[in-house]
C-alpha cells in the first residue's frame, strides 16, 4: 500500500531554531536582511503553503533543497517571500513635495548645463508606486517649468516586484493620488476582466527601466552621476554595517550636489557618512 506523507500545518515549532538559523543566515549572505529569533514564526507561516505545494515533509527538507546545487531558483523564492513589500502611491508626500518644489528647480538647469538628462533611482521599488509617484511628479513639473530630458530608474530585490512594477497594473482603490486630475492624465482604467484596476499610461512607464537589482551587488547597473535616490524603507532591515556600506555606495553612485532621500522612520545617526544633512531624511552629496 503507498505510503502517503502526513500533510503537517507547518506551525511555527515545526521550524527548528537549526533549520531557522539555516535559512535566516543564507537571507543574510543574499540580501543582507536581518531575521532575529522573534521572526522565527512570520518565516514559518509565510513558507508553510510553499513547503506544502513542494511536497516537502518539514522544514528541514526545504533547508536541503536550498543548500543543494540547484537551490538558485528555490533561493529567489525565499528572498521574494521573506521581503516585506508593503509601498503605496505618494507615500511620505513631503519627499515628493520636496522634489518639486526645492530640488528639480536647482537640479533641472544643473542637468542641462551638463549637457544630460535628469536621473533619478528609486532603488528598493516594490510594485513599482514610488517611481511612478516620482515619474509623475517629473511630468508635472514639465508641464509648467523647463526640464532637461528626465528618467527613473526602478529595482528592487524580488524579482515578482520588479515583474509587477514593470506591468503597472494597480487596483483601483489603491491609487490615491495628490489631485484627481493625475487619474485620466497618467492611468487608464481597465475595461473587461480588467475592469477595478488601472495602468499607468506607456508614456509614463517607458520613462521608468525596471531592474532586478540587490542593493549589494557589485556594480549597480543604473547610471553614475544620479541627480538623486529614493531609498527609502528598506534600511531598516539591514544591520549597521550594511547601511553603512550601503550609504558609501549610493554616495558614490549620485552627482556632486545629487540628494539622497530616506524613510521618515530610518536614520543615518548612528552612521559615520560623507553627506550633509539637510532635513531627518534628505542628505545631499556636497558640491
Ligand atoms: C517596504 S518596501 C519599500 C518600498 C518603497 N521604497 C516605499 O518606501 O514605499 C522595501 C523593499 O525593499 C526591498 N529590498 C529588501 N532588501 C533588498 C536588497 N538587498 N536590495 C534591493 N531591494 C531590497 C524589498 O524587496 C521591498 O520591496
């Protein structure tokens, strides 16, 4: 008679601290994302339907399967799954405010002075809300001020967010957006099976290149002299050292005079770094 195999729920004990530390430091040495003991039972919970659909009989199995050498794939679903991508449009309006309001006036002719265009990065981009948010606010400002030719660079980690922010494709009920008349000017809405949700328009999306990137690979495959970075909520699932790294990196990566930008609930206090602080969460690379 076939032996079948119990079909475990997978609680949060099923995950041995061994088995834990397995999978917490492979999430580290990719992604340099931080799993202490109390996310022990949010790894669980958010791996069990996946160890099921594999067929594996416990966590131990899984543990096998990603060390083995053909654990790359299984490995990008464990980062994809273990992110936390919670984003929406416009959020923390103030940054996006800023931009318009101090940062393109100054940043525009500086562009076009250097005879380029105006580039910025947001560099842990989710389902994509943050750049379009960015990329609207370029194509507002350029619809009352002159701009050089403008671009938004989009990653992220996850490759099922990159997939999302290069399709675009919202719920209806989760674009909320400054003003109502950015609706019909940057989105179309869905007609048919697609009826509830809204596209960005293709204007918009092909000014936005969307790119798997880990914020620790060596190089970045977006352009140096960034005018400015959108980095926001994402640091803090990094430990010290790797924000310090980071930090280094993306000041690297902008113009003389380019502006990085961070969450409202992150900070760079207890970072030794080269850029001057201009507001909580708006740094600058000095001229
Ligand atoms: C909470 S979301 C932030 C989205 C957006 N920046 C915002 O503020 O609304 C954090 C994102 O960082 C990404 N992330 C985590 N570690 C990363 C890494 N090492 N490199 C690139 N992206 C990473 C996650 O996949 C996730 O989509």
């Amino acid at each position: 008679m076939p032996v079948s195999r119990p079909t475990m729920p997978f609680p949060e004990q099923a995950l041995s601290p061994r088995d834990f530390a397995f999978l917490s430091r492979l999430v580290y040495e990719r992604s340099r994302i931080c799993l202490g003991p109390e996310h022990r039972p949010l790894v669980a919970s958010r791996l069990a339907r996946h160890l099921r659909s594999l067929g594996c009989a416990g966590f131990s199995d899984y543990c096998a399967i990603l060390d083995a050498p053909t654990g790359t794939d299984e490995i990008e679903f464990l980062i994809d799954t273990i992110t936390t991508n919670h984003t929406h449009f416009f959020r923390e309006r103030a940054h996006f405010e800023l931009l318009a309001g101090h940062l393109l006036p100054t940043l525009g002719p500086r562009a076009a002075t250097a005879g380029r265009p105006l580039r910025i990065w947001s560099a842990a981009a989710a389902s994509g809300e943050e750049p379009y948010s960015l990329a609207i606010v370029m194509a507002e400002f350029a619809r009352r001020h002159p701009l050089p030719a403008w671009r938004v660079f989009a990653s992220d980690i996850s490759r099922r967010m990159v997939e999302r922010c290069r399709l675009g494709i919202y719920e209806a009920g989760k674009v909320a957006l400054p003003t109502a008349d950015l609706l019909p000017r940057y989105f179309r809405r869905g007609f048919g099976p697609r009826e509830g949700y809204y596209r960005v328009r293709p204007e918009i999306r092909r000014a936005v290149t969307v790119e798997a990137v880990n914020l620790f690979q060596d190089p970045y495959p977006v352009p140096e002299a960034l005018d400015v970075v959108f980095c926001r909520n994402v640091m803090i699932y990094f430990d010290a050292p790797s924000r310090a790294q980071l930090v280094g990196r993306l000041f690297e990566q902008l113009a003389p005079g380019g502006y990085l930008v961070i969450g409202h609930t992150e900070s760079l206090l207890d970072l030794r770094h080269p850029f001057s602080q201009l507001s909580p969460s708006v740094y600058t690379r000095p001229l």
